[in-house]
C-alpha cells in the first residue's frame, strides 16, 4: 500500500514484446472466429436471396419457400430432438457411473471405449442404421403399433424396412452420446471434494450425494454437453441421408411408418447432385434455416444455463 | 442427546501404510475435546474414523473398536451411512452447497433422513438451526439466496446450522477455523461454548490458544518420523497439558520448540 503512494501518477506500464505478441495473436483468434462466423452468414444469406425473392411457383413442389423448408426442419428438429432424448439420460448414466461407481482400471477403459464411439465415421453409423439396427426394430416397432397405435407417433402402418423417423433418431442418439457422455464425465469428475464429502458426511448414501451435490453442481456443464450434441445431430448428413433416402413426407408425428419428413441436412446432400440454377439456391435458403436454428438453439441453452447462475458454483 | 466415545487399541490403515497407531481414549459428553500436533500426525485422520468419513478414500480400514454410548461404530452390521448421520462433521474450508440456497442448505440433512416434514415444522427447524448457529439474524432476510454468497466465517456458521440441524450426538470439527479470520474465528468459538451444552464436540486445530481457550481435554499427536504412523502421545486435561504435561514432547511441541 505504501509503495503505491510514493510512485509517481500515471506510470505508463513497461510493456514487453512477449506479452504484446501474445496478447495480439490472442486478440487476432478470437476476431477471426467472428469474421469466420459472420463469413457463413453473409454467404448463406446473400446465395438465399435469389430463392427468398422467387415466386412460389418457381420453387420445387410448387407451394413456395416456406412449405418446402418447413417439413425439412420438422424433420430436423424431430429427430435431433428424438436423439436428444435417448441419448442424455443414457450419457448422464455412463458418466456418473465412470465417475463414481466402476472399479478405476474399469472406468479407464469405458472412457476409452465411449471416445471411440465419437470417431467412427458417420457413414459407417448410417450403413450400420440401415443394415444392423432398422431390421431388427422392426418387431418392437410391430409392439409400439398394437400396444400405443393410439398415440399419433406410433400409428400405422409399420414401414416394413424399419428405416423410419425412431429409427434416424435411435442412430442419432448413438453419434451424439461420446460427446455428451466426455463433457457430463469432466464436469462430474470436477465436482470438488469438499462438497461432496460435506453431502457425505450428513449421512447421504453414494446416491444421495450425486443428488444433492454432483449433478446440480455439473447440471450447466451438461446442458453445455446436450447442446453440442444437439448442434451434431441436427447437422448430422449422410447418416440420416442414407436411411431415409427418398422416402421424403411431409410434417407427420409418426415415428414408425414408412413415411418421414427429411432433414434439411440430409436433403442437401442428397439433392445437390442433381441441381442447378434456383434450386441450388433453394437448398441453400434451407442451409441458412439450419444456421439460424442451431443459433437459436445455442441461445437457448445459455440462457437456461445462466438463469441461475448465482447458484452454479462458480462462485 | 450427547453421547461418550470410547476408543480402544485404534490403528488406521490406508491401504498397507499404518498413520495412525495404538490410539486408547475417552471422549467425555457435553464438553469440548481438541486434538493437536504438528502437520501429518494423523489427527485429521483419528477424527475422520469417528464418523467413518475416512472411508472416503479407497483402501483405508481400522482395526481396534471405536464405541459411542455402548454401539460398536464398526461392527459388521452397522452402515456407514448411519453412523455419519448420528455424527456430524464440519470441515476445514466452510463447504455450503453452492447451488442451494441457505435454506435449503439447512434443511439438506433433514431431507436425507426422508421423513416427511411439513413446511412449517421444516421452517421451525431451520430457523432454530440457524439460530443455533448464531446465523440467524445475518440471514433471514435472504434465505432463497446462495449459501455461496456469504463471508467465509458465515458460511462456516452456516456448515455448522447445517451439522446440527439433524441434532447429531457428536459434533466433530476439522479445524474449524483455518480459513477463517479472527473475528469469525471468535464467533465460531463462542458458537462451540454454546453448543457444548448439547453436543459431544471434538475439535482438531493448529491453533494451540484456541485449544487452550475452548476445549476440558487436549489430546496431543506425534510422529517418530516420515513414514511412521502417528500416535497419541498425551491425553490430559487442557489445564494440564499446557501447565505441567506429562510428556516431553507435549511440552516441546506446546513452548514451539518443533512442529
């Protein structure tokens, strides 16, 4: 304190060469994650405008913009949702088991093995979709439609193939569930010592501990988790492309029949092949529908996450 | 509600290294024990095995009986969980829940216990805990705020409503207050003059006046060397011990010539 007072006012800081190059680099990364961002968006929206101008009848399907983007983001949102769904209790589990329950030398490998899920190729979940799984659902989808057919998402007809909405969701779940399961599994494995003996030590079980200490304390990190994996699903292309291959159907809530909504992902790629002119255009348009609903989604998710964040523990 | 702790022949074990060794005593109720010794003598140790707290970390047993008022802490029959329920613990960095708020801090023990509580009567408990705690006025007006978002010495107020909020039999303190300042430190000792009238309280800590100041009885730990299981060298009256003790190297360790 005393240093303070005797030093001559407005001392320039001595500034050094390391920290300047440092600080700049560091400076030049974060704006050119803006400028990349802001890139995308310009792109999109300036390749939108000829199909957002266009007449209704110039569109493919003839009913305008609108009806053709809006069954493909039905689509997209359903089965990202659906994968959402399955996927995050499901990685909560593994990760709160990794952290808590296995045995070390056990966890070590599941660790392994869940990261290994997130490097397979989603070309080879999509044949393992088609060829593995959607034959042998077809008998539970059989179960879904005598035993909750009154529920509109497992009406009838049964699609004989097993390459339905569930289906692409089922797969989905499966891509997003590493990413979810490492993120839930750091936070988890974070939670300080302290709070958790304290739970302990008021006489919780192991059980009560991950209630009343672990998961409020990791519950923002996992949101962060679902939403990465959320932002995969929804973008996720050749997968869903080549389980739903042309079996494209409006906004339907069935999820076992044979006739789904595509996704604006899985579209692209499948239309893009053969199109010219507007219709590049047009698929674009449903490219910068995809961008902005993965924004809002993200926005989402921090405000679910800030909303209490007096109570997050970071304080 | 307090009860006596009687412990025989203790050794504690971490996997195949022995920290603590041959520990014989008795824990007087309603009065105040501290344990003291230097860094490593395994008195944080010794007072985690009186509620099983050290079974947190893989590979540490006993061996030897812990007995409070009769019941056997480690017989084969008797859940760990339980015996943590009838003997709360507080610890050397206050350790609120940080995404409760301060009422719900409170009333978390009450919770485990799964008896179905009324509001009001969960109210009443809470106000006396905190009050207990001599926490009370300090926040009632923010109780649905963060437990987090108190001083350190308020927040270890608040671990301390929490502990006895579940009217434990022994209340067990981890040097209590370490993290503290004095003047927090000084209402947290005021806090355990009062609670002695209730509860068994043992209480490690590093600051040889506050033992001196709070505690009936000082128990003092040592160690041979590195690597060597710590033991309990005196038990004595405080008065005693930092007057006229009967060991060497309490008297040593006391007048600050080592540790």
């Amino acid at each position: 304190m005393t240093s303070t007072t005797s030093a001559p006012p407005a001392q320039q800081p001595k500034s050094r060469p390391g920290d300047r190059i440092f600080a700049g680099s560091a400076k030049g990364a974060g704006i050119l994650i803006l400028v990349i961002l802001a890139g995308v968006a310009l792109f999109l929206i300036s390749e939108s405008v000829p199909a957002l101008t266009a007449s209704a009848d110039e569109i493919s399907g003839d009913g305008g913009l609108a009806s053709y983007i809006g069954p493909l983001v039905f689509g997209t949102l359903l089965s990202a949702v659906i994968a959402l769904l399955v996927a995050t209790p499901l990685a909560v589990a593994i990760a709160l088991f990794i952290t808590f329950y296995a045995p070390r030398k056990l966890a070590a490998g599941l660790g392994y093995v869940v990261d290994l899920l997130a490097a397979i190729p989603s070309i080879v979940y999509g044949f393992w979709g088609i060829f593995w799984l959607a034959p042998r659902l077809v008998p539970f989808y059989r179960w879904l439609e005598e035993n909750l057919g009154f529920l509109p998402f497992f009406a009838g007809p049964v699609s004989s193939t097993g390459r339905t909405m569930l289906t692409i969701g089922l797969v989905l779940a499966v891509m997003i569930l590493p990413i979810v399961s490492a993120i839930s599994r750091e936070v988890f494995s974070q939670v300080p010592t302290l709070h958790t003996e304290a739970a302990l030590a008021l006489g919780a079980t192991r059980w009560e501990m991950i209630k009343i200490a672990v998961i409020p304390y990791g519950k923002s990190g996992v949101i962060g988790g679902s939403m990465l994996g959320l932002g995969r699903a929804l973008g996720e292309t050749m997968a869903v492309a080549i389980i739903l291959s042309g079996s494209a159907a409006g906004i339907t809530w069935a999820l076992i029949s044979s006739a789904n909504p595509q996704t604006i992902a899985a579209n692209i790629a499948l239309q893009f092949p053969e199109s010219t002119g507007l219709a590049v255009n047009t698929l674009i348009a449903s490219g910068l529908a995809l961008f902005v609903i993965t924004l809002l989604v993200n926005m989402l998710a921090r405000w679910v996450v800030n909303r209490r964040a007096d109570f997050s523990g970071a304080n | 509600m307090a009860k006596r702790i009687d412990v025989s022949d203790l050794d504690i074990y971490y996997g195949n290294f022995k920290a603590v060794e041959g520990v014989n005593l008795s824990i007087e109720p309603r009065s105040i024990t501290a344990l003291i010794g230097p860094s490593g003598c395994g008195k944080s140790t010794f007072l985690r095995s009186l509620n099983r707290m050290h079974e947190v970390i893989p590979g540490a047993r006993v061996e030897g009986k812990v007995v409070i008022e009769g019941q056997d802490l480690y017989g084969s029959d008797v859940d760990p969980v339980d015996v943590r329920r009838q003997i709360g613990m507080v610890f050397q960095r206050p350790n609120p829940f940080p995404t409760m708020s301060i009422y719900d801090n409170v009333a978390a023990g009450l919770r485990l216990n799964a008896k179905k509580t009324s509001k009001s009567d969960m109210d009443g408990l809470v106000e006396r805990s905190l009050k207990g705690a001599n926490l009370w006025n300090e926040v009632k007006d923010r109780l649905n705020r963060p437990g987090s978002g108190l001083s350190g010495g308020q927040q270890q107020r608040l671990c301390i409503a929490r502990a006895i909020a579940v009217q434990p039999e022994v209340l067990l303190m981890d040097e209590p207050c370490s993290a503290l300042d004095p003047i927090s430190t000084l209402a947290v000792e005021d806090l355990m003059m009062e609670l002695k009238e209730q509860f068994t309280i043992v209480i490690v800590t590093h600051n040889m006046q506050q033992a001196a100041r709070v505690s009936e009885t000082t128990g003092f730990f040592n160690l041979n060397g590195v690597g060597q299981p710590g033991r309990l060298i005196e038990y004595n009256p405080t008065e005693k011990i930092f007057s006229n003790p009967d060991e060497k190297a309490t008297e040593d360790y006391i007048s600050g010539r080592f540790g």
